[in-house]
C-alpha cells in the first residue's frame, strides 16, 4: 500500500496556475523530498495533499482513504508541520502538545506520557509551562514538530521545516524526521534546500512552474548531469579568469579565494591546469575535482524547463 | 463521516476557543463591558420602570455576549496563521463552524444567566414562564453565536476590520428590536422590528419573565431556529468558498 498517492492535482488561482496535473505517489516508510523555488508550487500542493485547499480537480489517498471523502479518518493518520511552524501564541508549549493529542483521540495517560518524552526530545521541557507567545522562532517550530507527531503518524508532512532556523534547531527537526522515519512514519518534506533534501530523502521531486519536472532518487538526478564536471583550483598568486580558460575549460569563476572551473574531460583539464601553471609560473594551493551536486541537477533542470 | 469523530472534533474547537479567545481584551470589551454601558447610558437619569427593561437588557446581553467571540476567531487565526493548522487536524470546515459557535453560545448563556440571577435576587424580579426563559437563553445564545461567527467568515485576517464590521451590523439592530422602547410601544416603527431576530428573543424574555410578549413563543422560537440555519448554513457557504480560492 502507498502511503501517499495524488493523482492529476490541478489548482489555479485566477489566471495563474499555481499547480498543473501534479501526480505524486509516495511508498510506505520513504521520505520523499519535494524541491522547488519559491513560488513553484510546493506549498499549494502539501495543502492540497493535507486537506488545507480543496484542488480544482484531481484526488488525494492518504493511507488509502480519500481526503476529500473521508477527511476525518484520512487526517487522524497524518501528521502536518504547516509553513512557518504556528502554533497557538496564547497557550503554553504542553498545552498547545496536550490538545493536539487530545483532538486525535489520545487518553490522558498516553498522551501525558507523549507529551513529557517529546518535550524531552525537543529540548523544551524546561519551558513546558511557559506561553508559546514568548518563544523564539527555533522553538515555535520544535512545538509545531511535537503537535505534528505526538499521534506517531503514520504520515509526516513537513512545508519547509528548517526555512530560517539555527543551527541547533535546524538539527533538532532533522534528527526527528529520521528517527520519526526510522520509527514508520513514511515523510513528505517540501525544500528549496537542495543539501537538505540529498542528505534526507529516499526519492525527489523536482517541481517547477507548478509541473513535476524530474522524479527520481538524489543520486540518479544527479547522475542525469554527469556529463560534465568541476574543478576546484587556488593558486598563491592572484589571477584572472581569462588565463584559466584553455580547450579543455569551458567556464571559470571565482569562488572565494579559489577558482572553479567547469570541464567536459576532468584529466584533460587537470594537464591544462598544470601546463598553465608552469607556463605563468603560478603556484598550485590546492586541486579537486568533483562531480555535478544534487543542485547542479535542479538548475540545470529548472533552467532547462 | 464518523459521527463519533466529527462531535469530538466540534467540541475540541470549541475548547481551544474557550481557553483562548474567552480573555481576549475585544471580546471582553464588546460582549461585557458594551451592553452594560449602553444600558446605562438610555436607564440612568429616566425615570423608567427597571422590571419592564429587564427582557431587553437579557436580550441585548445574549445578543451582545454570544456574538462577541465568533468575529475575532477565524480572524484572529488566518492572522496568526494558526487557521492551517487547525485544518490539517482531524476536523473539517463544519466542525470550526460549529465549535466557534458552541463556544460563543457558552459564553453567552453563561454571562447571560449570571445577569438574570442577579437581577432576580436584587430586583426580585418576576418570572412568568421557566420553560421560555430556558428556551430563550438556548436558543438565543445559538442564533446570536451564529451570527458572529457568519460575520467573521468573509476572507481577512485583520481582526479589527471584522470587529467593526460586526458592530456596524450590531449596533442597528438594537435600537429596532423593542430593547429601549418595548414592542407594542413602537407605533408607526412597529414595522421594522420583525426584520431583526433580535426582535423575537427580546419578546421571548418578555413572555418568559413579565408574561408580556406580543408574538406567541412558537412564532419566536421558529424565527430563532430558522436564524440558526440560515447563518449556519451561509456561514459554511462562505467559508468553503474561501477553502477553494485558498483565502
């Protein structure tokens, strides 16, 4: 059984599609990473998806209940980290955890007990009874994460969950989508993360202008560019792009205090590099060569559409 | 659909409601302080028989109660943006409706039956038909919910906006609903009262404490459940409107 599956998804605001027969379907314990630019689409289709926006046309299966016909019974088995991560200003962080729980059926004792480990997961148990109205942007999210999975859902839909975070916090969500994974819940992640979406996602949608571009996992779209690469170079002496290009070095720009350059043939380019050196008498600080990253892919594929 | 799991969802709205709109400094001013004030304002200084204006201060207190907390909640929320998450949770559109109902309808029999038992123990006041009373407080606070809470369905997520546009529907419908002058003194404005629901629960407290009311109880009480549905009923017209424009 999938855990998710929307076919033909179609929303359009006015004159502007927003989402164009978006199909997605996500297998039982994947995480499944939805890439975009702002204003692709990513987020009219997670709130399509969570019952939020009711599509112009097109379903929506959550664990194989429709949302649209039974919308109770499909949300008691998903849990949702909304854009922004909000929660209720006026009540305090156990509060806000103790009534979510409360509006999936939970008994007291069980979700008494969610909400003290979670609390403690999150690093918030020492502000359990304080208002939320007085946390800052890192710990809004945390709550919003415990709301999202005290039930333990079997689906996690998470819209942009690190989008302006620290770093502690940014660590924090992550570590809880995995171990939520590693504990059953099949994930949705929406990101203009590129790193983010790599490191944590099993398959990866690539949507842009509102239509699915690419689906594959991180590695395979990254494989789709591998044609041509990159090489990392500093020298001790300062010089200019235009001593760099050779027949083997298509492009090259600066990068900090070092130079990239982008090659058909890395070898070729490597000898090139070198020639160059000792022709300008330059010496080398460093060399890399590297393949096409994830994010390559997605401009090359964004740029492309 | 569930029945078991759409009540508890209505009644989950309706406690996240209570626990957090019922202290909110608007609700407080417009559904306590206001009536209170704008009864003083018309009794102070007359020479007005206090037991004959008893039915249309209850009335206007229901009415000013029960409709206070409906306007600011779904505001309040696509503010605070608290709205989405609320509909990702296990409750659809006519569960927010009815909770935000229920919760206003709390409060306004609530603080409505407070006011009635003091009244009764200060002024001694006379109490001619129990059942009505019960009715018009049941009733009342349900119409009067519904109303605030259709108010609030238009798209916005400015609270005050919504708050003034509530009152300028409010505050009319006072002076036209036999609360400051009673129904068979109107004379030639008699006419405008039966346009005002206000108009029937003011007459059903009438019935129910000084036995005086002009329209029969049943006719009052069909407005009243009619009102209910009506706004009910446009309430999720409108807001299932906004969930498809995505406002």
């Amino acid at each position: 059984m999938n855990a998710i599956e929307a076919h033909n998804l179609y929303k359009s605001f006015g004159q502007v599609t927003a989402v164009d027969d978006v199909s997605i379907t996500v297998k039982k314990g994947e995480i499944y990473g939805f890439l975009g630019q702002n204003g692709a689409g990513k987020t009219t289709t997670i709130r399509m998806l969570t019952g939020v926006l009711i599509p112009d046309s097109g379903t929506v299966r959550i664990c194989d209940m429709d949302i649209l016909k039974q919308p109770l019974e499909a949300k008691m088995h998903m849990g949702v980290i909304p854009e922004n991560g909000t929660v209720y200003a006026d009540l305090t962080a156990e509060q806000n955890i103790l009534w979510t729980a409360k509006c999936y059926r939970m008994d007291r004792a069980t979700r008494e007990k969610k909400a003290r480990e979670i609390l403690i997961r999150l690093e918030l148990d020492g502000r359990k009874d304080d208002l939320v109205r007085t946390f800052s942007k890192g710990m809004r999210q945390r709550i919003s994460i415990a709301c999202a999975i005290v039930h333990s859902p079997p689906v996690l839909f998470l819209d942009e969950p690190t989008t302006g975070l620290d770093v502690i916090s940014r660590r924090l969500v992550i570590d809880t989508v995995r171990h939520m994974n590693r504990e059953g819940s099949t994930v949705l992640i929406t990101t203009h993360n590129i790193e983010e979406a790599s490191a944590l996602c099993s398959a990866i949608s690539i949507i842009h202008k509102g239509k699915i571009i690419a689906t594959d996992s991180p590695e395979k779209l990254r494989k789709l560019f591998d044609t041509s690469g990159f090489i990392e170079i500093s020298f001790e002496q300062k010089i200019t792009g235009r001593t760099l290009i050779t027949g083997g070095i298509s492009r090259a720009e600066p990068l900090g205090d070092k130079w990239r350059v982008y090659t058909d043939d890395a070898d070729r380019a490597v000898k090139d590099l070198a020639k160059i050196a000792e022709q300008n008498n330059l010496k080398i600080v460093s060399v890399a060569t590297s393949t096409p990253t994830l994010e390559q892919a997605f401009i090359e594929m964004t740029e492309g559409a | 659909m569930d029945l078991r799991m759409f009540i508890w969802s209505v009644l989950m709205v309706t406690e996240k409601d209570m626990r957090i709109y019922y202290y909110k400094g608007s609700v407080v001013i417009f559904g306590l302080l206001f009536p209170f004030i704008m009864f003083l304002t018309f009794f102070i200084g007359r020479n007005l028989d206090l037991i004959l204006f008893f039915p249309g201060f209850l009335g206007m207190m229901l009415f000013f109660s029960a409709s206070s907390t409906g306007p600011l909640i779904t505001p309040w929320e696509k503010r605070e943006k608290t709205y989405e998450r609320l509909v990702s949770l296990p409750v659809v559109i006519e569960s927010i409706i009815l909770g935000d109902i229920l919760s206003g309808a709390v409060f306004g029999f609530v603080i409505t039956t407070l006011v009635w038992i003091a009244g009764s123990f200060l002024l001694h006041l006379p109490l001619a038909n129990p059942s009505v009373l019960i009715a018009a407080l049941f009733l009342g606070s349900l119409a009067f919910a519904a109303l605030g809470t259709l108010l609030s369905s238009p798209a916005t997520n400015t609270p005050s906006n919504i708050m003034m546009f509530s009152n300028l529907v409010r505050l009319p419908l006072i002076f036209v609903s036999g609360i400051f002058i009673p129904l068979s003194q109107l004379g030639t404005w008699a006419w405008t009262n039966m346009f005002s629901p206000l108009t029937y629960l003011v007459d059903l407290f009438h019935t129910a404490i000084n036995g005086d009311g002009v329209y029969s109880p049943v006719l009052d009480s069909a407005v009243l459940i009619s009102v209910i549905f009506i706004f009910v009923v446009a309430a999720k017209t409108i807001q299932q409107h906004n969930l498809l424009s995505g406002r």
